[in-house]
C-alpha cells in the first residue's frame, strides 16, 4: 500500500468504527460509468459535506490490494439486490491512483505541485510493478504500466479545486495544473487505455475557460444541478430522523439548524453540522469552524450594484433570483452580483432553488454567519 497508488483501506475502516450513516449506494453510480463514455466524474459540494468521507469510501472499495469486504458486507451496496451484482464484480479489483489535493500542497510548494506528484506517482508504480517501463512522459508511463499490469486505473482526486483556489492569484500555476489535468482526461484514446474511471471531488465545478470548462469530458453534479448524486451530497431528512431517533435528539431542532438545502426533491442537511449537534448535545453554529466562513465577509462585501441590498433582503427571508450561468467557477473572476451569489451557493452560505432560479438562506446555522460577519464590520 502506498501513498498515492493503493492507499489502502483504512482511511474508510476508520469512518466505519465511528457513527456511519450508510452512502454505498454512491458506488453503484460510479461502477455504472466504469469503461463508458461517461466513466469521468466531478462532484463539487461544500466544505464539511462529506467529500472526502466518499472519496476514502470509493479507495477503499476499488483498491486491489486489500480485501474490503467486511468494511461493505452489512452496507446497501452488499444488501441491496440492485446493486449486488456490480457489488462483486469490481470489489477491489482496480489499481487506484488516490490524491487528496490539500495534503499534496501540504507537502510541497505550489510551483512543484505537479513534479512532485509525477515524481511520486512513478515512484510507487516502480516499488510495485518494477518492470514497468518508465517513459519521458507522465501518461505514456501510465500506459505502460497498464500494459504490463493488465489492470486499468481508478483514480480518485479529493479537493481536486485546491490549487485553483490557493493558487487564486497566480493564474500560471492554474494554468499548470489544468494542463496536467488536461494530458489525463481530454486525450480520450489515453483516458480510455489508462482509467477505468475517475472520480474528482471537490467545493467548484471544474473551472471554465471562457465559457466552457476547461476539462469538458467531466460530468458535473453541484449544488445548483446534483441530478442523480442529491442524495449523497449531504444527509437527507430520513437519515437524520434516524439519526435524532436513535439519539433521543429533538428532529424540529436539527431541521430548524441544519436544514434547508433542497437539491431536486432531496431535502439536505448539513452533514457535519448534524453530527457534531449530536457529539456535542448542543445546537449551535459549527460553520465557525471552517476556513469558508473567515471568507464570508470578502464575498459579501464586494462593490457590486444592489449587493447591500440583496444580502438585506436574504437575511429578512426573503428568496433572491439569481443568474448562475455566468460564474466562472473560481474565486476572483466576478463580473456581478449573480457570480457572487452563485460563489456562496458552492460554498453551502446559501441555498438554490433550481424551479424558481433564487436562493435564499437555507437554516439557523447559516443565518447566524450571515449575522456575525456583519456585526463584525460595524
């Protein structure tokens, strides 16, 4: 097992021995797009809504060198005869390429991100295949290894956006990591002969150059069209009623919290916010907590016609239309209120109605943000 090939099962073994609220279902979704033209995935959701619980769920199951069945056995996945068939068929059958894109800036400087994670990536394909036939370049090394091994590659990249968003004012490092991006997933006869399929999670959709995206073969879901992924963006009302259930927790308090994010005809909750409501025994605001929130006040403040006004107007209740079309999924590049109001839709600070194009604040939680980031200023 390794750092970024194989890393392993524990990360999820982890999760499993703590409260677990069952998302299994989400493999199915992706064992679906395995080798079809639809096996690149992107699903973008808010800091603390469990992105990096999936991704440790899908290493876990997809990687061939260890046995995960114990960890899914007793989940949907394993139960459900919908599911069963494909349960078994790709159970820790892939090599799996796995980069948690924080930890990767956490270990070297932005303007060797991505020699380091070439350097690293070859590293262990050498420990583990040492007849693999290393080429100049990254991808042929990919293809080769593929070759010999027999076995394509799952790759999973959690926070896949955070250069984009460390690197905000250095658009050669975006540029960088986009074209590295762009040398795995837009050469379809490479992407086909390498990955079996990807999945790439993190806070933005992939970012647009000009109007379109800059990796375009990705499938989007996010948090202002979640399609077939709503369920596993957060927890849906069932699963917190169950949840209170079991924890002899007041439910019209956690809603009334915790609430209010209705992605299709999923009510969502805050999935973070609820379980730390539970470990504690204490509504309160654990938005706090998070980086995002020190952020709030920058957004909120930029000198756009109508913003005071529209920030007054949501923290009376009140639903604002919102233009979503135009956002250029990063954090600088805003051309109006409307690219702003989308930016805090992503961030989770407010909550989209897909039917009647607004958003509005989606709970408690979120409102008292809203509060303290303006009484903070005065």
């Amino acid at each position: 097992m390794g750092n970024y090939l194989n890393p392993g099962n524990s990360g999820f073994t982890a999760i499993r021995n703590s409260t677990y609220v069952d998302k299994t279902g989400m493999i199915d979704l992706i064992n679906q797009t395995i080798d079809t033209t639809e096996k690149l995935t992107c699903i973008s959701r808010p800091r603390r809504f469990g992105k990096s619980f999936a991704a440790k769920m899908l290493c876990a199951y997809y990687d061939r060198s260890c046995d995960s069945s114990a960890l899914f056995d007793d989940l949907e996945i394993a139960a459900d005869q919908n599911y069963a068939a494909s349960y078994h068929k790709y159970l820790n059958q892939y090599d799996v390429i796995y980069l948690d894109m924080t930890a990767v800036i956490g270990e070297t400087s932005l303007e060797d991100l991505i020699p380091y994670i070439k350097r690293n990536i070859i590293c262990e394909l050498k420990e583990s295949y040492p007849r693999t036939k290393v080429s100049e370049g990254f991808v042929p090394t990919l293809a080769n290894t593929v070759e010999m091994s027999g076995t394509k590659f799952i790759m999973i990249i959690d926070e896949w956006d955070a250069p984009i968003r460390e690197g905000k004012d250095n658009p050669e490092i975006q540029h960088d990591y986009l074209e590295f991006l762009r040398a795995l997933f837009k050469n379809s006869g490479a992407t086909d002969k390498i990955f079996a399929a990807v999945y790439i999670t993190g806070i933005l959709p992939v970012k647009k150059d000009g109007s379109q995206s800059a990796i375009s073969d990705f499938k989007e879901f996010t948090m202002v069209n979640p399609r077939k992924f709503a369920n596993y963006t957060g927890f849906t009302e069932e699963e917190v009623k169950e949840l209170c259930t079991r924890q002899g927790c007041d439910f019209s308090m956690m809603k009334q919290w915790y609430d209010g994010y209705t992605l299709g005809k999923t009510s969502i909750y805050n999935p973070n916010a609820v379980m730390e409501a539970l470990r504690n025994q204490e509504f309160a605001s654990y938005w706090t907590e998070t980086s995002a929130s020190r952020s709030l006040m920058e957004y909120i403040s930029l000198d756009f016609d109508g913003m005071s006004k529209t920030i007054a107007k949501l923290l009376g209740g009140i639903a604002v239309p919102v233009d979503t079309n135009g956002f250029a999924n990063d954090l600088v590049s805003f051309q109006d209120h409307n690219d702003v109001l989308t930016l805090l839709i992503h961030l989770g600070y407010l909550a989209y109605d897909k039917e009647t194009k607004t958003v509005h604040i989606p709970n408690e939680e979120i409102r008292l943000e809203f509060a303290q980031r303006l009484l903070s200023k005065i």
